[in-house]
C-alpha cells in the first residue's frame, strides 16, 4: 500500500552551491584569471622563500660553528608573526591593499638583495643574515593579513572555497618543492644566487598584483576601521 504521508518523505539538505557543480572543485578558483595569476606567483615566490631558507641555514653553518646562532634563524623568522600581525591587520583595513601589498614586496625583494649584495661582497656575517631574516619576517608579518583580505576581493563567494583550499596547496607546494631546490641549487650556483633569486620572485609577485583590478576597498570600511582602532587606543 502507497502512502503521501510527510512521515514517509526525506529530504535531504543540498549540498549544491546555486546550480554550478564545479563549485564543488578544489580548482574552481583557478578558473578566475586574476586569481590564477596571483596563485602562480605566490607558489613560484613561496618556493623562492623555501629555497632562500635553506640558503640561509647553510650560509649560517658555514660562517659560525655556533648552534645558538643557527637555531635562533628560526626565531628571529617567526618573531615579527607575534609582534606585527595584529597592527598589520588594522593597517590592512584602512590603506590601500593593492599598494600596501606592492610595498610589502618590494621590502621582501630588497632585503634578499641585501643578503645576496653582502655576499658577494665577502661581508656576511652571522648577525646580518639573522638581521636580514627578521626583516623578511617583518615582511611577511604585514603581507598575511593584507594578502588573506584580499583573496576575498578577487574571487567569487563560490569560489572562495576552493582559493582558501587552494591557499594551503601552494603552502605545502613550496614546503616540500622549495627546500630540495635550495638544496640543489646552493650546491650548484651557490647560497648568494639563490639570495638574488628570492629577490626576483618577489617582483614576480608585484607585477602579479600591479595587473590585478580587483582590489576595491571603500572609504567607509577604511573609516571604521581607524575608528576602531582611535577606540582601542582610548581603552
């Protein structure tokens, strides 16, 4: 016996994002041509960074038998994260990210420059790369909050998703792709090109973003955000 009772019916939620099924893909987002352009370089940087690290580390064990000297490289990268991400994340709400991001990186370029100059010169030492390193934090510090609001300009709601998931792929890219590079590379050309290599990807990123038109931020949002902040100060 049939029956139409309510009790006999499920509906199951949908899990479709309007009626496009390749939101459901983890590449989604790299159908949008600015954000594939922005995804590009960052990996291409990102695995520069990598490479530029192992640079370092081998730089800093042939310069100083010191085991302090050469785990504190570490410390001195990460620092900048806990001192600089919170005011960054306000200076990313009230100037323009577009410029702020081209800013950012022309820092991160002319500190790896600095590193690969110094060397070339013979007048690296310990204390200059670990200098050097914490400026390239400093760098990246004020670029994360910048870059992650801006992710959000460039792609659509639906495409957000997969530009989040494709954020941690170019993450781990760089993390594994990056360190053998360096490796292979030191070994090959040496640590000082490896230095003026990262410099170059960094401008990579900058001709990325300087052709991207999507950064749009409104006065209002700007204002607020200065608000917030003169509040915060008041407290």
């Amino acid at each position: 016996m049939r029956t139409n009772s309510p009790a006999k019916r499920i509906h199951w939620p949908s899990t479709r994002i309007g009626d496009d099924r390749r939101d459901f893909s983890t590449w989604a987002a790299l159908g949008n041509p600015v954000f594939r352009k922005l995804w590009i370089a960052t990996v291409i940087s990102g695995t520069c960074v990598a490479a530029r690290d192992t640079a370092a580390t081998w730089m800093m064990n042939m310069l100083t038998p010191s085991p302090f000297l050469i785990s504190v490289l570490s410390t001195v990268a990460s620092l900048p994260f806990f001192v600089f991400t919170l005011p960054a994340g306000a200076l990313a709400d009230m100037v323009d990210r577009k410029k702020l991001l081209c800013l950012i990186n022309l820092w991160l370029a002319a500190a790896a420059a600095g590193l690969a100059i110094l060397g070339w010169l013979h007048v690296l030492s310990p204390y200059l790369i670990l200098m050097f390193v914490f400026l390239i934090g400093i760098g990246f510090a004020v670029n994360a909050p910048a870059w992650t609001s801006s992710v959000s300009e460039v792609v659509s709601n639906a495409e957000l998703p997969s530009a989040a998931t494709l954020g941690g792929l170019q993450l781990n890219i760089s993390g594994i792709v990056g360190p053998a590079l360096g490796g292979l590379l030191v070994a090959w050309i040496g640590p000082n090109f490896v230095f003026a290599l990262n410099a170059a990807c960094f401008l990579v990123v900058i001709l990325a973003v300087l052709q991207c038109s999507a950064f749009v931020q409104s006065c209002h949002a700007r204002n607020s955000a200065l608000l917030k902040m003169l509040r915060q100060l008041q407290w």
